[in-house]
C-alpha cells in the first residue's frame, strides 16, 4: 500500500525495477521509491527479464555494481528485451 498518496495517483503504473547485486544499494533505492512508485528489487538481468514478462517495467535503475560484474551485455539485454522501459545508471560519485 501507498502512504500519502492520492488515490487517483497510486493507481498509475509507474513501475522500476531496481536491478543491482549490492542488496543494500536495492534496499535503499526501493525504500526511496516505494510510496509512489511500483518498486520491485531484483539481483541480476536475468530476474528482471523474467518479472518482466508479467509486469514490464517502466523504468529500470540499474546499479554499477551489475554493470562492473556482467559489464555492458547487462544492459544491452534489457534494452533489448525492454524496448519501452528507460534505463537510469545507478553510481557513485567516486565511480
């Protein structure tokens, strides 16, 4: 459930996916997300790709921790297999 939301915004689909191998990274980005956002945390493409055949996404944040551990294929398969979802980079400053 929403809290704080109006009724007729928490009814939008504005779906993310929160795709990264760091668990505290997605903890924290879905907790920021999740009172006006569908917001689901996943751990690799792979579960993000199958989530999606039921639930497509809208936008997928995608964190440097996936992208260092599979590199650029990580992101070339979900832009691929999700033509209509944007995809935000997820970094450090430091990175």
């Amino acid at each position: 459930m929403q809290i704080g939301v109006e009724s007729a915004r928490a009814v939008e689909n504005r779906r993310i996916f929160v795709v990264d191998t760091d668990e505290i990274i997605r903890a924290a980005l879905q907790f920021m997300l999740h009172d006006e956002n569908e917001a689901h945390e996943l751990e690799s493409v792979e579960a993000a790709l199958v989530k999606a055949t039921d639930w497509p996404p809208d936008l997928i944040l995608l964190g440097q921790g996936l992208l260092q551990s599979e590199g650029l294929a990580a992101l070339t398969r979900l832009t691929t297999a999700l033509p209509g979802a944007q995809v935000l980079l997820v970094g450090s400053a430091a990175d």
